[in-house]
C-alpha cells in the first residue's frame, strides 16, 4: 500500500446463529439444548439430523426419534438403535408422534423375553399403553405391583388381570393390597370371584365391600363355602344397609 492511500475501512462480520456445524466438536449437552430451542434455524436442525458423529451419542439418537421435525422415515430408523429405556421413554411421552411411539413399543414387545426381572418391572411402571396390555398379565407378583402404579393403567386394565383364573395368587393379592385399586367395586368384585386370589385376601376385601356388592357375590356361582358363609355373615351384620 502506498503511503498516500487510507486505509481500507474495517468490516465487521455479524455473529451467527448458534448451528451443528462441526458438530464433532460439541458435546451430546450442547447438541441437546440446541434441539430444545423452539427457535432453532431449520438449516441447523438438518445439519444435527445429517451429521452421523453426532449419533454416537444414545441421548442424541433419543432426541432425534421423538423431535417432532425430525422426518418420520428418519426417526422410525432411530428406533431400533435405542436403549430400551429409552424406548419406554418414547413409548409414554404424549408429545411423541404415535407412529414413533408405537414403533418403540413394538421394539419393547421384541425385546421383552429377554429382559431381567429388575427391567421388566421399571418397564411395567413407566411404559406406555402398548406394555400395559402385555404386563399386566405378568407371572411375577412385583410386576404386577408396578404395573398397578403406572399412570396409563386404567380401571378394565386391572379388572382383566384381577379376573383371569390363570392370574398367580401372589399378584391377585399384590391388586387386593393396593391403596387405589382396592377402593373401586368393580376391581373388588373381579378379585372375590376368582377362585385363585387366596382366602386371607379375599376376606379382607369382603370387609371392604358394599352390602350391593355382597349380596351380587352371593349370586355368583363356584362360589367357595368359606367366602359364601362370610359374606352371608358381614350382610347380616350390616343390617338395614343399602
């Protein structure tokens, strides 16, 4: 530059918004608060959905599959490469297109077999609809117990599992023990006329029950004589009650 020459004006450069660019370089933490931002760029949102490094991250492959922007073949892809915990995340999360939530729960149903105790009943307790319908005739009492406890069982739920002659005894009792189900007619009924639920349970939910309820049991047939006489006896005792 010759001496009589001004200097060239400087430019300033505007920042950019935050992208995935070189996404290799960012931790699964950062890639997550950007898939959070309700208002992140489309063009950063392909850049994370496009960038195969970023998918060594099990959380990011999680995120990924349950982002309503990511494209359905793409998330459906997704599916199968999760934890099964995060499929059970998937399958419960309302926010979740149902094909994507469906997809995770038929990947739990494949994988169910072979899953300890331990896992099938964290399973049982926070999964969605789809293991309900499986778990909820679950051998094993403590699956059982947890199922009661997840908040997509509904009532017909623990009817059908309180109601199946080939329901264990140590489960029905797990259903005649519980602080919620025990307090609906319905699921009290189904339990008294299943010959399977022991005999300390069952006198113990006959304390419980309404004198309509009693006197329905007593219409039922194949109705033990211990718990017929029993609840001849309690209606007796209530007297006039209705």
């Amino acid at each position: 530059m010759r001496g009589d020459e001004a200097p060239a004006p400087a430019v300033t450069v505007p920042e950019k918004q935050p992208t995935a660019a070189a996404g290799r370089s960012r931790t699964e933490g950062e890639v997550l608060k950007l898939l959070r931002r309700s208002d992140l760029p489309q063009e950063a949102f392909e850049e994370i959905v496009q960038n195969r490094a970023l998918r060594r991250f099990h959380v990011v492959r999680r995120a990924l599959a349950g982002h309503p922007r990511t494209p359905r073949r793409e998330a459906l892809s997704l599916v199968s490469t999760l934890f099964w915990r995060d499929l059970a995340q998937l399958s419960a999360d309302v926010r979740v297109h149902p094909e994507i939530r469906r997809a995770s729960e038929r990947d739990l149903l494949r994988r169910l077999p072979e899953m300890a105790l331990a896992e099938r009943i964290d399973l049982a307790r926070s999964a969605g609809r789809g293991l309900i319908l499986v778990l909820r005739f679950d051998t094993d009492p403590r699956v059982v117990a947890a199922f009661l406890d997840n908040r997509f069982t509904t009532e017909p739920d623990v009817v059908q599992a309180a109601s199946r002659p080939e329901s264990e005894p140590p489960g029905l009792e797990s259903i005649a023990a519980h602080p919620r189900w025990t307090l609906r007619p319905v699921v009290r009924g189904a339990l008294l006329r299943n010959p399977s639920l022991p005999t300390a349970a069952a006198l113990s939910l006959l304390t419980g029950a309404r004198a309509r309820e009693l006197r329905d049991l007593l219409e039922s047939p194949g109705l033990s004589r211990i718990l017929r006489a029993c609840a001849e006896r309690v209606l007796a005792e209530r007297g006039s009650e209705v």
